[in-house]
C-alpha cells in the first residue's frame, strides 16, 4: 500500500479497549478494511477525545488521511492519522444490522479466513507478513479469565484534552479505567492444537465496566462477560478477529496474536438475533 493515503475510506471493523499512555494520552487501536479489501490497522487514536462527530462506531466507513508506520512499525497494515490527533475523520455512512446488513459485512469481512492458527503464524512470520486476520474456530473449548497485574500507570495529567481546548478553557481530566481482568478464549482450530488468546475487543471491557457500573460486583460482572462470551461462541457463527502484539512480533514469539474483535453474524435462518443493545452492536 501507498505510503500516504488521501481520503483513505476505511470500514472501522475492530476498536480494542483503550489504553493508557504517556506518549499518547488514551489509545486506541483500530482496524478495518481499507476501501473494503485490505485490513489496515490505524494506530493510535485518542478515541475518547475525538469529538462528537468523529466518534466513529463499527461498521461505520469513515474518510482520513493517513501515513505509512515504516519508521516505528514493520508490519505492512500499520498506519497513522497523519495530522495526528488534529487529524479530521469523518463518518460517511454505516452498515446496519438487518439481515442484508449482515450479508453485506460477512461479504467484506470473509474474503479471507484462517481455519489453522499455524498457517496464520507461519503467515505472520514468513514474506506476507500477516499482523491481521480472522480466524475460524472450529471448536471453542472455554472461556477464562485472570487479574490484570500489569503495574503500569499512566499519571491523569498525561490523560487532558489539551489539544482540543477552546476559548481559552481548562482542559479536561478524564482518567481512563484500565480492566482489572482478562478475558480469554480458549479454542481449537483444525491444526489441533488448543490455545488460549486474550479478548482486547472494547465491547467485552464496557460490558465489564457498565455491570459494576450497576452493580459493584466484580464477581458479577466476570461470570456475565463469559457468559456473553459463550453465548456468542454458541449461538452465533463466531470468527476471531486476530491481530499481532508488536514485540512478539519483532521477537518471533511462539504465538504473537491476541483477539482484537469479534465478528458474529447470525447464524443462518436466525434473522433476527436478538442481541443486547446496550453492549454489542
């Protein structure tokens, strides 16, 4: 692909849960398909602090402009806003969940499937260099889950809105919630071989955070994430959308994948799937 991209139109097809960081205040990764053919990955984005309109949700097709990550990142579909966080997005349209709705994103997003994760490591690790791609499970064995021990802390003043102040006003402090607990999938696909991957889609972390958000109970809100995960992994036809941790990926590590999102189209004949709309969409 181009180094730059003018005008990139772009189908948002993952966002992963926001991270803290002190280079770039709040990120997000998103991947997509690039005119609706090749996966991309535009990385970072300060999703919280884009305004209101370019708040972008999936399934949206979005226009930007974008540069090349040669210089910080090997993998081919890196890309970054290239005004950076004064970059304009704009939304231009969205793909619906009716039934042709549906069709129309299983059209664009099955062009290519993995149903080895070995032929996709060996993709990622030979000359396609592959750091993005959907995978089907042939069997989804469990779904666990750890705490999050990671130590890392972001200081809230590395979280302001400075570059999107008016009229002088003081910028606004947001803190972003890292998750407590991990998520993961346990699956097998047909090299034989289980595997446990780590669930980074945002939906299952604001499925986390609006349950204690009611509740307080942490034990609650894990046991009703795996639960939706199941019920995804059972009642829908469930693809893993994967993508590559970048230094397990320049180290070569045995599996540099982790789940960046999922996509679960109803499965046939179950028009319409009754879905909770205020987690999954």
């Amino acid at each position: 692909m181009e180094r730059v991209i003018r005008k990139a139109r772009v189908l948002v097809v993952v966002k992963a849960y926001p991270n803290p960081s002190k280079g770039y205040q709040e990120t997000v990764c998103t991947a997509g398909l690039l005119n609706g053919e090749q996966w991309i990955r535009i990385y970072p984005v300060p999703y919280r602090f884009l305004k209101d309109e370019e708040q972008y949700p999936k399934y949206g097709w979005i226009e930007l402009d974008l540069e090349r990550r040669s210089d910080k990142d090997f993998r081919p579909e890196s890309y970054h806003l290239l005004r950076g966080e004064q970059e304009p997005i704009t939304l231009i349209d969205r793909i619906s969940t009716t039934k042709s709705g549906w069709e129309t994103r299983r059209h664009l997003i099955l062009r290519k499937v993995y149903y080895s994760m070995a032929d996709l490591i060996t993709d990622a690790y030979g000359p396609p260099c592959v750091s993005i791609a959907v995978l089907k499970p042939q069997e989804i064995i469990d779904v666990v889950w750890t705490l999050n021990d990671d130590e890392a802390e972001v200081e809230p003043k590395t979280l302001e809105q400075s570059l999107f102040e008016e009229d002088g006003q003081k910028p606004i402090t947001i803190p972003v919630r890292k998750l407590p607990v991990r998520f993961y999938y346990v699956f097998r696909t047909t090299d034989g071989k289980d595997r446990q991957l780590m669930i980074e889609d945002w939906e299952i972390g604001a499925l986390y955070w609006n349950i204690i958000d009611k509740s307080g109970d942490q034990t609650e809100a894990i046991e009703k994430v795996i639960a939706k995960c199941k019920y995804l992994a059972n009642k829908t036809d469930l693809y893993l959308i994967l993508g590559t941790v970048f230094r397990n990926h320049a180290v070569k590590s045995n599996n540099p994948f982790v789940i960046i999102g999922l996509f679960y189209p109803p499965r046939a004949l179950q028009f319409p799937l009754f879905l909770d709309q205020d987690n999954f969409i």
